[in-house]
C-alpha cells in the first residue's frame, strides 16, 4: 500500500565531493534528510557544515556526487520557491529597516504584508519594524535574516546555524518555532557546532573533516555510546571513528 | 526576469541610497559644486570653462556612477545577499536591470541639477540642446553603472574597489581629450584613447557642445557607448554566479 510506504527523503546526497580553493572540504558524503522533520548538521568548526549546506540549495560549484532536494537536482530553478536559506552570517541589507528588507524578500516571493507581519511575529521582532537592520545587535540581525526565509513557507528550511549567539531563552523559542514548522510539514535541516542542540533535533548528521561519521537519531546516539550527555556521545563517536577497526 | 522582481529591486536600491544622505550629497550636491568652483578657477576665461565645464557636465555621472556601483554590488557579494538572492525566485537580469533602474533615475536627477547649474545659472552654452548634454549624461551614467558592476568582480573589500578609480577612470578622464585634445598627444596615447569607452563619451558631448553640425561622428560616438554599455552589463551578468567556489 502507497500510504504504508514511509516518505521520500526530502534531500538525497550520494559520494558528494566539494573542493575549495586548495581544500578538499567535502569527501564523498552520502546522506538522506526525511522529510517533514528536524535533522540537525553538527560537527566542529571548519568540519564543512556550511558548504554541505550551500551544495543543497545550489550555491555551491561542487566537484562530484548527487544531490537530490525535494525530488529535484540541487539548484533546480523550479526549487528556489521551495527552499529557504538562511546564511551563517546575517544575509540582509543592513542600511533597511527591518520592514523594509522584509518588504524586499516578500515582495520577490509575492507575499503580502499580512504575512510579513506575521513572520516579524514569528521570529520575535514585533516592535523592532522601523529599526535599521545595521543597528541591531547580532542575534537581532540572524532573527531578520531568519524571517526572510520563512515569508513563503517553503518545504524545505535549510538553516545555518541559527541560533549562534542568542541568549538562552530565545534559543529555546527559536527551537519551539521550529519544532511548530516540522508540525506543519515542514522539513528543516539546522546546523550547529554546539552539542546541546543535538536534542532537540529528530534525526542528526555528525561530521567531522569533510566526512560525515554517523547518520543518527538522539535515542539512537546515546544508545550506542552509553553516554546520556550527547556532547559526550560525539566524542565517543570520534574516538571510535579514529581507532582502526 | 520579472517586472516584480525587479521593480522591487530598484525599489530597494533607491531606499538604501536614501539611507545614505552622504551619497545623496555625493550624487546631486558634488558635481555642480565641482563645477561652480570650476567656474571660478577659470575667472574671467569665459571660454576655456565653456570648453571644460560643459562636457563635464555629462561626464560626472559617468565617473559617480561608476564609483556607487561599484562598492553597492561589492557589497552585496561580500554580505552574502547575492548569494541569498541567487537562491530565490529571481533572475540576473532582475538584478541588473534593477540596479540599472534605480541608478538610471539617480542619474537623471543628477543631469537635471548639474545641466541646471552649468547650463542656466552657470551661463555654459549648449548650441544642441542642455538636455541632449543630460540625455548624454543618463547614458554615461548607464555606461558608469556597467564597468562598476563589472568591475565589482573583481575586487574583494570595498578598499580594493575605491582603487579602480585611479586606476581605469583617471586614465580614461586624461586621455578622453577634455583636457588635451587628443590630436596634440603623443601619437600612441593617441591610439590607445580609441580603445577606451570613455573617449566616446566625451567626443559626443564636445561635439553637442560646440556650434556645429553634429553630423556621421555623433552617431558612431553614441553608437560605441551603447555598445561598450551592453557588452559591459553582458560581462557583468557573467559574474553574478549563482554557484560560487
Ligand atoms: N571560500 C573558501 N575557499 C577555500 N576554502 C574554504 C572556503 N570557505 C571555506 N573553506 C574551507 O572549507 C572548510 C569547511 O568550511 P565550512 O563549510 O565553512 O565549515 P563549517 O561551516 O563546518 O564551519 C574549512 O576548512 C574552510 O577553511
Ligand atoms: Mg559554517
């Protein structure tokens, strides 16, 4: 029976290959990110989450491999009004208010300003409308750049480290919002180099040096390595991963 | 290209520039003050600030442009928005002509003060018409727009790109024949100024303002302009890349 059949993944990646300047960042990596729910890209620093992230939306000259996103090739043109992407450093004109850089990114989705309203409402900057963007503080600025890629509700969210440099409380609400957008049939691929955001994560992808070392799930990760914390778990994982097996 | 999308974008270039008062000072305060000061250098030499003053009225655009251009889509490839916009529904020629709209208007603003000022208040003689000199001068500008937004390419900070202007608009101002004629040069500077746009630029404005018949060389001058404008903007969507290293 079709309705038995569990989904399509929402992003298919087979033996992908990226090189940068002199850096072989990327090393065959093979992945798949169900659809409808959130799957968390953590690794350390410099491991290549965010050129993994800018191969899928179609950004990025890769070297070799496949990359399958929403049943489309990666940069497929009939993709752009389907995946939201939202930069590790804040995309969004800084000299705008943050009505106006909204207005911008709405108006080339075709979006009204009832649903600007609404995104502004989303990512908490009700009140901050008329603010120039440039004077924000940063995790103001990464909450607008945010709202850009939520105005047309697209399938697909790629996010690159989103929460970076938020305070506690507001972390936890982004997550709420994002748990809401998986509810809603959203599929939403986070990146993070902090450990502790593992959690709130459905599925998880651990990298480390252009290889991706695990395709996992929370439950999963704690099970195999016998540590609760999940930072810990990384790092078993790590340690495993170096022995010769 | 859509008309959305690249109205929108006009739209939003022109709110950024209205962000900016020293940029608006820049664009319709500099240039006719230059002149004024012009007017008063050459005190009382009625004739040699005819002969300077008023091509340079439909120069200034060309060399302001050019500048603006250049650091505002710098900018956009160096914050990542271009790179964001490359993701959405949206094409390179609604960036361009996007831009290209809003400068385009900037210009005309500018020709219409600075033609004002030289023209009426400033008493240089325009036997062709000053508005030919301002048709002239939006043109230029256009032109400016161009090898700015080409010329963005290929500089990575914003202190890189201030330097094309000594390095390709100087060269180009000298050897246009506003200040020598181009005749009394040495024969190979001679040659050499047939190869650049600007020389075309100039030559159409020397001829609209001299008595005269215009005749088969102002056609060929703005004839050369429009193309070198329309290869630039070619070369410049070039390098709007939606996939980057
Ligand atoms: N434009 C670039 N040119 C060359 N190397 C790059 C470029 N951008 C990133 N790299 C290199 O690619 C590797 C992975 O970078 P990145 O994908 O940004 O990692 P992460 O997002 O996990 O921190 C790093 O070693 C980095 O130095
Ligand atoms: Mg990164």
């Amino acid at each position: 029976m079709a309705t038995d059949q569990p989904a399509p993944p929402a992003i298919a990646i087979r033996d992908l290959d990226v090189v940068r300047g002199d850096n072989h960042v990327l090393h065959g990596v093979s992945l798949e990110v169900p659809a409808g729910k959130i799957t968390g890209l953590l690794g350390p620093s410099g491991c290549g989450k965010s050129t993994l992230m800018r191969s899928i939306v179609g950004v990025q000259i890769v070297g070799g491999g496949e990359i399958e996103v929403l049943g489309a090739a990666a940069g497929s043109p009939e993709l752009r009004p389907r995946v939201g992407y939202v930069t590790q450093a804040p995309s969004v004109y800084g000299d705008l208010s943050v009505a106006e850089n909204l207005g911008y990114f709405g108006s080339l989705y075709g979006v009204g300003s009832d649903r600007i309203a609404t995104t502004i409402g989303t990512v908490g900057l009700r009140g901050f409308e008329g603010r120039i963007t440039g004077t924000l503080s940063g995790g103001q600025r990464s909450r607008v750049s945010l709202a850009t890629a939520l105005l047309n509700d697209p399938d697909l969210l790629v996010l690159d480290e989103p929460t970076v440099g938020l305070d506690p409380v507001l972390r936890d609400e982004l997550w709420r919002t994002f748990g809401e957008l998986a509810k809603a049939g959203t599929t939403l691929l986070v990146s993070s180099h902090v450990m502790d955001e593992a959690g709130e994560c459905d599925e998880l992808l651990l990298m480390r040096e252009g290889r991706l070392l695990r395709q996992t799930t929370p439950a999963a990760l704690r099970e195999e390595t016998g540590q609760q914390d999940l930072g810990k778990a990384f790092l078993t994982v790590i340690e495993r991963s170096e022995q010769p097996s | 290209m859509s008309i959305r999308a690249t109205g929108a974008t006009a739209r939003r270039v022109l709110l950024q520039i209205r962000r900016d008062p020293r940029t608006i000072a820049l664009l319709l305060v500099v240039p006719a003050g230059l002149l004024v000061l012009l007017y008063f250098i050459f005190d009382g030499q009625e004739a040699t600030f005819q002969k300077i003053g008023a091509p340079l009225c439909g120069l200034f655009p060309f060399i302001v442009m050019f500048l603006i251009t250049s650091i505002a889509m710098l900018r956009e490839r160096t914050s990542g928005t271009l790179e964001r916009l490359m993701t959405m529904p949206l094409g390179k020629a609604d960036v361009l002509f996007g831009y290209g709209i809003a400068f385009g208007l900037l210009a005309a603003l500018q020709a219409i003060v600075v033609c004002s000022v030289g023209f009426v208040a400033l008493g240089l003689d325009s036997p062709h018409g000053a508005w030919l000199v301002g048709l002239l001068a939006i043109g230029n500008a256009v032109l400016g727009m161009a090898l700015g937004l080409l010329a963005s390419a290929f500089a990575r900070t914003e202190f890189q790109a201030v330097q094309f202007m000594p390095a390709f608009i100087f060269p180009q101002l000298l050897l246009c024949g506003l200040f020598v004629a181009r005749d009394s040069m040495a024969p190979a500077l001679d040659t050499i100024s047939y190869a650049l746009p600007l020389t075309y630029a100039y030559d159409a404005l020397a001829l609209v303002t001299e008595p005269g018949d215009l005749g088969g060389d102002f056609a060929v001058d703005v004839l050369v302009v429009a193309g070198a404008t329309i290869a630039s903007l070619g070369l410049g969507a070039l390098t709007l890349r939606r996939r980057t290293e």
